[in-house]
C-alpha cells in the first residue's frame, strides 16, 4: 500500500469511530435532571463474563461456618477405612467411586457442616419470610439461596481460592460453549424503565478481550446461535429502575456451563435476573431453583475425584445435602423436591448481537 493512501484511511476511520461514539454516547434528561443512557434503536445487549455461586463469607469462616470445613475425598476415605490391612480396591475406592456417580439419599455416615450464620446473598424467590430463609446483608429478608447453605463451609466453593471457583468461573469466558448473552429492546432509557423485553441467547464467538487476554472488553459482537442454541432462547419481561433491571421469572432456562472441557448444562427454574446496568456492562445475580440432579451431575462430569479433593469437596456427601435442603418442584411420584433455591454472581459486558437475516429480536422463536 502506497504511504499517500494513509491519510484517507485515517479520515475514514476517524469519521467511522465518531459516528459509533455519537451512537453510543446518545442520552436524554432524567426527571431528576441527571443524563440517562439511551441505546440506540432501544436495544443494548450484554455477554456473560463471569458466572459463579453466591458465597457469602467472613474472613475467618466463624460466623457461616463455626464447626470448621467439610472434609473432602482424601479425609473422608481415611475416616472410613482407617485399617489398612482390611482394605481391598473393592470395598473401598470403588466402593467410593460408584457412589459419587451413583449417589443415594441413604444417611450420610460422616458428619456434614451447614452454613449456621443467617446472612447470605440473593433474593427472595418465593414471595415469603420463613424461619429458615436467610437476610440479605443489606437487610432483605426471606431470601431464598439453599446451595449456599449446601457449599459455604467447602473450600472448594469460597473465594478467591477454591478450586471451583477458580476453573468454573474462569471457563465462562474462556469457552465459546458457554456463551450466553442477553437482548434488552424496547428500552427507553438505562436508568428508568417500566417495560422491557429481555431476551436470552447463546453466542458463537470469542470475547473481546484487551492485549493481555484477560480482560473482556466492552463493545465485541456475538452472533445468535440458531443451529445448536435455538432451543435455549428465553424471552420474558422486566422493568429498570434507578439503573437496575429486574426480570419476571422465566419458567425454566438451561444455561450451558462447560469446565475443564466437559460439555454440560444446569437447568434452572423460575429464573429471575437482578442487574445493575451501564453502558458498558452489567452486574449483579442469576437467581431461581436449580434442578438438583442436573446439578451435581455437571459438577462430577467436570471434576474427577482428583479434582474434587482438590477443594475438599464430597460428591457424596454433597449430593445428600443438595437433596436434603431441595426446596421446590416436588416430584409427583415421591414427594420430594428436585429443586434447590440458589443465586449466582454474574457480570456482563456490553455487546453487539447480531442477528441471522430474518432473525429479528421480535421474530425470534421461543422454546416453552
């Protein structure tokens, strides 16, 4: 390319960045006399960049957790089968083994720690204050959130260490199969709205990342998914008020969360978003019932018995905790629940969704 073409080429690019600026930067007077985003065409979408379970902690775990953690594989197996002239492979590790693929409600042999304090995030999913239900450290109280009470005194589930959370969170943004993102159309202004639509998609493509590689950018683009996630779109309705967007519940979402690349899923019920939302981002909970069978198996299908003990995690003895605090959707043939209460942290950058031709937001079709 000749050096005389350059300066064109800077004149177009400086013309192309100022019209994007003019597009994104559009805004209008609140009744408070404060600017209020308003994304052009009146949608705006977001990109999932990080997605974990809400673990309410102090630094020294006595308040949640006052017996101490649980104990995991490795001292569980030591407690057990504590001679090791009556061991056999049978009778012991595979013993173990089948039962943490195959797990029962059968009484836990060894002692389980549940949380004990009464603070937790999330939200109040059920519309009531019961004895058991937890308070928000803001004060809301009747929130609902029983993995918590499941995972809070495990290693593996606190941060900023815990092995969970280290892999689980980090695989959202890593890998193009959990890409999940969301559509607001309809929306008047960031700040307030009574009415919008939002819209729940799985994307193609990579994140927009800075230099480094670990930093997701704002302002990437992400094709809709209509081969493979057509039957994960969701659509419901919510309101934004003082710039934080709240959805009525979606009967039930399947959220593809793949680690340490293992392809697998949860399903959660009732579904509600509570974001807090900018122009370049969104951040706060993903909250609602997540089938319990669904969940325990995407953990053992990401993490080998290596893993788990890693974080101190009993598939064994979670899985019975995870089915004793089930509090929703009861089957109708036992009567027991098949679903937990739960809430996860989730942030989200701003993105551009873009549509295959005839893919309109409002056209788009929606699984039961």
């Amino acid at each position: 390319m000749s050096d005389n073409r350059l300066p064109g080429l800077f004149r177009a690019l400086a013309v192309c960045v100022t019209t994007l600026l003019i597009g994104v930067v559009h805004s209008a007077e609140n009744a408070d006399g404060g600017e209020s985003f308003i994304p052009p065409n009146g949608s705006i979408g977001y990109v999932m960049t990080n997605l974990f379970w809400s673990v309410y902690q102090t630094p020294d775990a006595k308040e949640e957790c006052p017996d101490g953690f649980n104990d995991g594989p490795r001292e569980q197996f030591e407690k057990l089968f504590p001679d090791p002239d009556k061991r056999t492979v049978l009778d012991t590790q595979l013993k173990q083994e089948i039962e943490t693929w195959h797990p029962t409600t059968e009484p836990d042999p060894l002692p389980f720690h549940y949380v004990q304090g009464t603070l937790s995030y999330g939200l109040n999913l059920d519309g009531e204050v019961g004895p058991n239900d937890f308070v928000h450290p803001n004060g809301e109280q009747g929130i609902d959130n029983e993995v918590y009470r499941a995972v809070g005194c495990i290693i593996g589930f606190r941060g900023p260490d815990g092995v969970e959370v280290i892999f689980q969170d980090k695989a959202i943004a890593d890998r193009r199969y959990n890409r999940t993102m969301i559509e607001l159309t309809g929306v008047d202004s960031l700040a307030n709205d009574d009415d919008v639509t939002v819209t729940l998609y799985r994307g193609l493509d990579r994140l927009l990342t800075d230099a480094t590689g670990l930093k997701v950018m704002p302002g990437g683009s992400q094709r809709v998914d209509r081969r493979w996630g057509s039957k994960l779109i969701r659509r419901t309705r919510g309101k934004i008020v003082d710039s934080v967007l709240t959805t009525e519940p979606i009967p039930e979402v399947v959220i593809p969360w793949m680690n340490l690349n293992v392809p697998s899923i949860h399903i959660f019920r009732d579904m509600v978003l509570q974001l807090k939302l900018s122009p370049t981002g969104a951040e706060g909970l993903l909250a609602g019932y997540a089938d319990v069978d669904t969940w325990y198996k995407q953990l053992i299908r990401n993490d080998s018995t290596h893993h788990l003990s890693n974080g101190q995690i009993s598939g064994i003895s979670l899985y019975k905790a995870l089915r004793n605090l089930a509090d929703a959707y009861p089957d109708p043939a036992t009567g027991e629940n098949t679903s937990i209460s739960t809430a996860l942290d989730v942030k989200m950058a701003q993105v551009y969704v873009i549509h295959p031709e005839g893919g309109a937001p409002d056209s788009e079709p929606v699984s039961p």
